[in-house]
C-alpha cells in the first residue's frame, strides 16, 4: 500500500468518525482559475514555479476551509467527499486532488496549519528563516534539494551549505540557478546517498517519487502540499509562512 493509499484509509476513518456526508460537496479550483497572482501575489523575484507556469496551484475547500496542493496535471474537478475517496490515485491530477482535499479537510478540524500558500514579501521571510533552522538541528550538513525552489536555494547557498539541486522541469536543468547547477530528477537518489540530510518539495508525495528518497537521511518536506500527509505519517514538515 503507498503513503496516499494508506492516507485515504485514515481520511475514510476520519470521515466515519465524524459521521459525515460523504455526498458532501468538495470545490476543487485548478490553477486555471487560481492565477499566479491569487497563488503567491507578488513576491520579490519572478522565478517562482508558479510564476514561470511550470507548477501550479490547486485548491481544494471543504466547509469552508482550504488546502493546496501543487501539480504539473492541472484540471478541474467537483464533487463529493465521497468520490474524491473513490478516485484512483493513477495520475498526477487525480492525487492532487486527493492531497488538496486531505489538506483542506484536516485544516477544517484545526489539526494542521499552513495549507495555504504565502504571498507577497512572505516567500523571502521564509528563506530568511531556513538557514537558522537547519543549522540549529543539524549544524552544517550536505543537502540534497529536491524541485527548485529558488528563494530557499539562494538563502541556503549564501549561509555557505554545501548542496545539490534537482528538478523535473527540462528548462532548468543544466543551467545555473542561484549559483548552483540544476541536474535532473533522475539523479535524486544519488544525491541523497553524498547528502546528509534531504529538503524535498512535498510534491514528490504527489507524484509518487517520494520512496526514492528514503535512505536513512534524514527528509524534510517544504511548503503546503505536504500540510496533511506530514500530519498523518508524522514527516517533518516546514512552511515557515503558509497561510
């Protein structure tokens, strides 16, 4: 059984607990109708993913609660609470929508915070604060970074961390980005082998690349998508500015 499998069982267990409907309506907004701006507004630099189109952002409300996830397979979808916990979880899309949905549901019982994505002059704040918090819980490790997230990479690399990037998206790979030369994806458990510790985009639990990165490091996920999933399986999570 993988991570989301199991997590839609504890969202089914969940769902029986608190007796609710699963005819219950599910809103999923896909990035088609969250723009970039509504996304991550607008933040200090213009590299972002979802600014550059290559991710985006999906949104999930349940009772009136949101949670995100982000995913390269964008759509749209609505319906019950019922059907997002009959969907194969085949597809990018499909367990983006699942992620989103988990996310929202357990921020509604005010078990996690976060699900949101920050905005504005949040995303830097956030960078600012990543270096301090990695060297308080593992001094100077080597780092393998997993999906370009830039703001974090350039705080990481001026902090003097020795680290190695890599990413999905072909127009970054072989390029330098915040001084350091983005490899492909393929290359991630190699890279988590020279590492000692691992900080990885939590859409890898979304496009179920995740279990190459366990090799005894230590792995912790960066940003909303991983908000539920963190909770659920008790990963190391951090989003320093999440809404």
């Amino acid at each position: 059984m993988t991570l989301l499998q199991e997590a839609r069982t504890k969202l089914r267990q969940l769902a029986a607990t608190y007796k609710w409907n699963e005819n219950e309506k599910v809103h999923i907004v896909s990035a088609h109708d969250l723009t970039p701006a509504e996304a991550i507004g607008k933040p200090d630099r213009d590299d972002y993913p979802l600014l550059t189109g290559k991710e985006v952002m999906m949104e999930a409300r349940f009772r009136g609660s949101a949670g995100q996830a982000f995913t390269d397979r964008p759509g749209r979808f609505e319906g019950t609470l019922g059907e997002v916990l009959q969907l194969p979880l085949d597809t990018n899309f499909r367990r983006a929508v699942f992620v989103a949905t988990l996310n929202a549901v357990l921020r509604n019982l005010q078990q996690i915070k976060a699900t949101v994505h920050c905005k504005d002059s949040e995303p830097a704040l956030c960078a600012q604060k990543l270096p301090a918090y990695i060297q308080m819980r593992y001094g100077q490790p080597k780092i393998a970074f997993i999906g370009l997230q830039p703001g974090l990479i350039q705080a990481l690399k001026s902090a003097g961390f020795d680290l190695l990037v890599t990413d999905l998206n072909p127009d970054n790979i072989g390029h330098i980005r915040c001084g350091v030369r983005i490899e492909d994806a393929s290359l991630n458990a190699e890279h988590v082998r020279w590492a000692d510790i691992v900080l990885a985009t939590g859409s890898v639990l979304v496009n179920d690349t995740y279990q190459e990165l366990q090799q005894g490091k230590p792995v912790i996920y960066y940003g909303v998508t991983a908000a539920g999933l963190a909770k659920l399986f008790d990963l190391p999570r951090i989003c320093f500015c999440g809404r």
